[in-house]
C-alpha cells in the first residue's frame, strides 16, 4: 500500500516483521511491516488488527510504532 501525506505511518522498531490486518472500505488485507520498516496506509480511515490482537480505528492521520508486538500510538 502508498499512501499519501494525510495516511497514517507504523513504523516497526521490533527485530523481525510484524503483520497488521487492515480492514479499508469493506476489504480486509494482512499487510507485513518488514523489521524496521516505515509504511504509510489507511488515508481515508480504516480498522486495524495489531499483532498483538487489539484492534484500533484510525481516521489516516496516526503516527504508530510497534515495538515488542505490541502498536503505540504517538
């Protein structure tokens, strides 16, 4: 997934990938977020599954790390 300026970002600080599963306008998608990695997804708001389990709404305009498993929102 691009996304745009107005996307949210996750970035991974954990050593090894991570997978988010992002629910955007009715379709779900397992998205990977390589160890390290920044990526900008879900511009126009979304349900996110964090490795973890938990589950977030974001409107596309969080900054997000995931570290330990587990996502922080900054």
């Amino acid at each position: 997934m691009i996304g745009s300026a107005t996307a949210a970002s996750i970035t991974n600080k954990d050593a090894q990938s991570q997978v988010l599963i992002v629910t955007e306008a009715g379709d779900k998608i397992e998205m990977v977020i390589e160890a390290g990695a920044t990526v900008n997804f879900c511009p126009a708001g979304c349900f996110v599954t964090m490795p973890s389990g938990d589950r977030e709404t974001l409107d596309g305009s969080e900054t997000l790390d995931i570290v330990n498993g587990a996502a922080v929102i900054n």
